[in-house]
C-alpha cells in the first residue's frame, strides 16, 4: 500500500488546524464598530506623497464653513474641500483631515491616517490623527446619534493605533488662532463627557462585551 498520499492528508489537516488556531489566537474580539466609507464614495482623488507619521493623539475639528443639514449634499462637500485644498490657494496634499463625519453620522475616509494632516493654524499636526465634522458646530448641534459615532469612532482608532483616551483633544487646545470645533462640540470634551465615554467603551470591549 501506498501511504504516502495518506500521510500527505493527514499533515495537511494537522498544519490546517494549527493555522486556525493560531488566527483565532490573534485575531482582534471585534473590529472597527464605525464604518469607514472609501474616498472613492466621495470621488475623492489620491492625495500627493507628503510627510509621514503614526498617530499618537487625536484632534477633533469643525469643518466651520456653512451649516450642513441632513438633506444637504456632505459627499459634495467633501469634494469642495479637497479640491480648494489641493488648488492653488493652498496648495496641500489633499483634503487636510484623515476622518470625516457627515451630520446623518456617515464617517468617510480623507487623506492616508499615516500622512501628516495640515491646518491653517500654528500648531504642528504631525503625530495627530484628525478627526472633523463636516459643518459649523458654531451654530449646528450633536444629537445623540452623532454622539454615539464620535465616542465609537474615537474607540476604534484609539485601540487600533494604541492611543489612550487622555490623548484626545480639539483643536483649540492646541491652537490660539481657533474656536474649532465650535461651541456644541468643545462643551463635550470640556465637561470630560467625550474621554470618559471612550474609556467606557474601551473597558466594554476589553472585557468582551
């Protein structure tokens, strides 16, 4: 008899499951909770080549243009600043924000989160994950959906990059020259509401909840 083909069998069944018990092994309990849609949602172009960093903090910003409502075109808009950001009055490497966050909740990629975001203030963004709701928080507000996607989508990036809650911050706390991200928005970091609900969240899913 011929067991070479048998013995073939048998380790390829062995190593398989080696294999699968190694993937369940590392692999994460859960993934990201927010969906990320891809710049091709938007007909966002591929940023230029610019300076490189990994996250070690997270700023959160307005865009503090015009209101946006819910019926109002976020994907559009979203365009516009891209295009005025790569365009000859700014010249930057694409839209300046790595994550964006529409006023129905949707969150849609901007540019690479490893490439150095920009800003038209003083503070250097490098080492900052840039997080900006599209509209003026000035004079729009969070309801409790929007709530909800900024604490989950803080959560995510936070244990994805390993970032501590404490890390998270706006705009103006790191810039003289800006109220952004606007009233409604800074009076949740400024209560401590915002970082409390992301340890809440990270301490749920550490214990598999």
């Amino acid at each position: 008899m011929n067991l070479k083909p048998i013995i073939s069998a048998l380790c390829s069944v062995f190593f398989l499951g080696v294999a699968q018990s190694n993937a369940q092994t590392i692999r994460p309990l859960k993934g990201d909770t927010v969906k990320i849609w891809p710049k091709s949602e938007w007909n966002g172009v591929v940023g230029r080549p610019y300076k490189q960093h990994i996250p070690v903090q997270i700023t959160v910003h307005h865009e503090g243009g015009k209101l946006l409502g819910l019926n109002d075109d976020a994907k559009q808009r979203l365009k516009n600043i891209q295009t005025w950001g790569m365009g000859p009055d700014r010249k930057w490497a694409d839209v300046p924000y790595h994550l964006l966050i529409a006023p129905d909740g949707t969150v849609y990629q901007g540019r690479d989160p490893l490439t150095v975001g920009e800003t038209n203030t003083e503070y250097d963004p490098t080492g900052h994950l840039l997080v900006c709701f599209l509209g003026n928080y000035n004079q729009q507000k969070l309801d409790e959906k929007l709530l909800k996607v900024l604490t989950n989508l803080l959560a995510d990036q936070c244990i994805k990059y390993g970032i501590s809650p404490t890390k998270i911050s706006t705009h103006k706390d790191h810039s003289k020259q800006t109220t952004c991200p606007g009233e409604d928005i800074y009076s949740y970091f400024k209560s401590g509401y915002i970082v409390d609900e992301v340890t809440k969240e990270q301490g749920v899913r550490s214990k598999g909840g």
